[in-house]
C-alpha cells in the first residue's frame, strides 16, 4: 500500500465538532460520535482529578485542583481498547482574579478489562457513566498496543482536525512497532519503539514551537552528528495560537551510555582507589561535542550581541532572581552581599558586545550520552521552570558551560552523601570535580568554543546564577541535596 493509501485508510472521516475519527472495528455499546467522546471525557474528570496530582510530570504538586476544563479531545482509536488525546487546562485558583493554571497532554486508554503488565499506578479506575460505563479509564503510554498507533500516525503523517502528525524527510518508518513506557523522564513521558526510535511526550504544554523539537530540527537539517536524528514530531493548534508541540520522535540510542552514570560510577571508585580512571578524557571529549553544537546553532539561528544597557539587564535579572532566592532559602543571606558584587562585576566588565545565541539552556551530565562514535546531546527543552518565550531567547553560550560545571560538582558530592564526611575522601572528590572542570572547558576551547578563561567575569557570575537557582530547587523538593549547591555558593562567594 502507498503511503498516500495508508494515511487514507487510518482517517476514516471528520466529525462536526472538526475531530477525525479513525476507521476500525466497533464494539458493541461504544457511540462512534463526538457526543460520545464529550460524554466519556465528562465520565472520565473525577478520576482525574484523584489520579493527576500523582503523576511525577505533573506540575502543581501542592496546590488544589479548582477546575478542570478539556481544551480539546481527538479520538485516535475507537473500540476496546480505545485511545483518547486530551489536552486539559487544569486551573489552581486565581491571584488578581485570573486562573492560574496550565495545559496538560493526557493519552487516555479504556479497555473492558484492565490490560495485563501496565502497573497500579497507570490506572485511573473504572468509569461509570456514559458510553464506556464499566470500562477501566488508564493512562495509554503504558499500552504497547495503544502506543504503536501513535507510531503509525507519525509515520503516515495523519491529521485531526486541529491535530497534525508530521514527519521529516527521509526513509519511510516502521508503523508496526509496539512502545514500551521509560521509567527515566520526570517532567515528561517517553515511549521505546523498538532499538530504533524513542517518542517524547511533553506533559506540560504551552502554545508554540518546543525549543526540544526547534534545535533538534535545527541541528538535525545541518547534519550535526551530535544529537538523536527527528524522525517526526505532532502539534496542536490551541485557538489562535501559534501551533503547540505535543511529541517529538527521534532516533533511539540503544548501546549509549549515560552521563550522569559514567561520572557516578567513576567518582564512586575513588573510595577504593584514588585513580579509578581517567574520566577527564571523556569530559575534555564532552565539551568538544558541546563547542560543536554551539557552533551549528550559531551558523543555523539568529545570534545577536549585547549592548551596554542589555548587559546590565543581564546583571541585574540575576541580582533579582538572588533575592528571590533568599526569600525562599534565608540560608542564602549571609553569601547575599558578595555574590550581589559578582553580578555588578559582571556588568562592569562587559559593557558591550556580549555575543548571544540559542543554546541548550538545561546542559548537566544526565543530558549526554556516550555513543561508540562520540558524545551526543539531548533534551533541548531548556529549564522546564521557563516559559517557552523565555527558554526561545537568546543567551551566552557559556550558560550551557556554566551548567556543566555544576552537573560535575555534583557528581563528585555523591561521594560524600549519606554520613559523616571523611576529610581524605572529600579532597579526592574536589580534585575529581576539579580535573574534570577544567578537562571539558579544555575541550569546548579545543572544539572552538569561546574560551571560559578569557571570560572570568561572566563565568562566575553564570556559575552563581546556576547555584542560586539550584539551592531553591533542592530546598523545596530534595532537602538533603541542599548542601551541594550551598557548598558551591560558599566557594564562589569567596572568589569575589
């Protein structure tokens, strides 16, 4: 069959309400109509609400839920199982009086038995109105049936009313694959297809392109060897707004290795042996790829330098979100004065022409994986904290440097968790940290990246920002963490 005919076989026909219903078998008592839909999203909204604020992605942990309001519902599937694509706002009150919210992707599946494997905590329960009255309500990313459709949807390039599959050109895809969930994401869902593609779900949507999918695309149309291929991605127009990204698919790195385990696993050696190995290689090698990235986002995007007034704004948003900070952390209070002063430093000694461009915006080691033929990046979504305006804006590529640098402090502190510090062991960790600092800003020079040397000035105040933000972090989810980035702020506050 063509792909033309396939993609005409999986959209059976549009509905009134604008939202495609995809040709297949019915079952007996399941509405093939958009009331149905209504009803069964209706049916589903009390489950919901119990189930949402248990997710790991979801993001207003600790607040009530005040409304739920589906923003718009698409049938992929119809008959048992069934799948449903919902885009839900959920409202956590008001401040001024305007809700205060956010839109969530929920992937709903419901089956007339509770399917085999998918675990208690993927199931929302039973519904009991409506048209599926009985059927068990479930999240569908944990249904490898239910999942391989949306792989065949991206790999036809279907639509759905406001609902669009799209692919990249190239070699067809494999429409037969079944997805299996990743227990890795936190702030979003992944699907496994295979040992070829992986399917990011993002949990959390706003109106726009998704910086993941923008620089991936970017990268991926220069040929960078350095990021996961896009093989296809799915959007949603929400009203007027500029199309919002639902998923990205790419290539799946089956024999990679995870950075954040490499570096674990060479720091947890040093309590055995004080020259476990030589990760200051990998590191130099790391920030290579990263130079590299830089350089093809700089050739691909806009870029742009600073002027005076832009520098001093630059400053001063870091001087504010400190404060911020030591509302939240007192703890920071004492550090408040000196590291006030790197910012002002910072300003002082680039007064213009600060190159800019975009970035990574989220680099740490847990973002890179070691392949057999070098180091590749992900997740290009930036600090999921950040609006997607914000996480689109231009920044000094050292941010991306600076960040990797804490992800190495932090590595080297696991070393030290867990009970009393042994003086010995805390010195080989800082040395570790250290060694492997200056191997990867070694190796972004080397890649012909901007030296983080020439650039003292800008460094520190990067590497404060980062802290900062990470001691409000870990005060709020990880409060045994806390040490990590105040030790960092400690150190850095000298430096003034």
């Amino acid at each position: 069959m063509s792909e033309t005919s396939r993609s005409q076989a999986h959209v059976h026909r549009d509905t009134p309400t604008g939202t495609a219903v995809p040709a297949g078998p019915r079952s007996p008592g399941v509405r093939r109509t958009a009331l149905g839909v209504s009803e069964l999203i209706q049916a589903a909204l009390p489950l919901i609400t119990d189930w949402l604020p248990t997710q790991r992605w979801y993001a207003g942990k600790g607040r009530a839920i005040t409304g739920l309001t589906p923003v718009v519902g698409t049938p992929l599937q119809v008959g048992d199982p069934s799948l449903l694509h919902l885009l839900l706002r959920v409202e956590h009150g008001a401040t001024g009086g305007t809700p205060q919210g956010d839109i969530y992707q929920l992937l709903l599946g419901t089956r007339t038995e509770e399917p085999a494997g998918i675990g208690p905590g993927a199931v929302l329960g039973r519904l009991t109105q409506g048209p599926y009255d009985g059927a068990v309500l479930y999240d569908a990313v944990h249904d490898p049936e239910l999942t391989g459709r949306l792989l065949e949807h991206l790999a036809t390039g279907d639509r759905f009313g406001s609902l669009s599959f799209r692919r990249t050109p190239g070699p067809g895809l494999p429409a037969n694959l079944p997805g299996r969930a990743s227990t890795a994401e936190q702030s979003n869902s992944s699907v496994i297809y295979g040992t070829s593609l992986i399917l990011k779900l993002f949990r959390r949507i706003s109106p726009g392109t998704n910086p993941d999918l923008e620089l991936s695309l970017a990268l991926s149309r220069a040929g960078s060897t350095r990021i996961p291929r896009v093989a296809a991605w799915f959007e949603s127009r929400l009203e007027r707004a500029e199309p919002a990204t639902l998923g990205l698919l790419q290539r799946y790195l089956p024999d990679a290795e995870d950075g954040w385990e490499l570096a674990l696993d060479q720091v947890g050696r040093l309590k055995g042996d004080p020259s476990p190995g030589n990760f200051a290689i990998e590191a130099h090698r790391l920030g290579r790829a990263t130079a590299e990235v830089h350089r093809v986002l700089a050739r691909s995007m806009p870029v742009a330098r600073l002027d005076r007034t832009q520098t001093r704004q630059l400053a001063t948003a870091m001087a504010d979100r400190l404060d911020s900070a030591v509302a939240a952390v007192p703890g920071l209070l004492r550090y408040r004065s000196a590291l006030r002063s790197a910012f002002q430093q910072l300003a002082d000694a680039h007064p213009d022409g600060m190159p800019v461009q975009r970035i990574h915006g989220d680099l740490h080691l847990g973002q890179a994986m070691r392949t057999p033929q070098g180091w590749v990046l992900l997740d290009f979504e930036g600090e999921p904290a950040k609006t997607v305006a914000e996480r689109r804006e231009p920044q000094t590529a050292l941010r991306d440097v600076a960040a990797m640098l804490r992800s190495f402090d932090y590595a080297a502190a696991h070393l030290l968790a867990g009970g009393p510090v042994d003086p010995e062991l805390a010195h080989l960790a800082a040395a570790w940290a250290a060694r492997n600092r200056t191997a990867y800003c070694a190796g972004y020079t080397a890649g012909g990246g901007t030296d983080p040397a020439a650039s003292p000035e800008l460094m520190r105040a990067l590497e404060i920002d980062k802290a900062v933000y990470e001691v409000v972090y870990e005060a709020r989810h990880r409060p045994s963490w806390l040490p990590i980035p105040l030790a960092a702020i400690n150190r850095l506050a000298l430096t003034v």
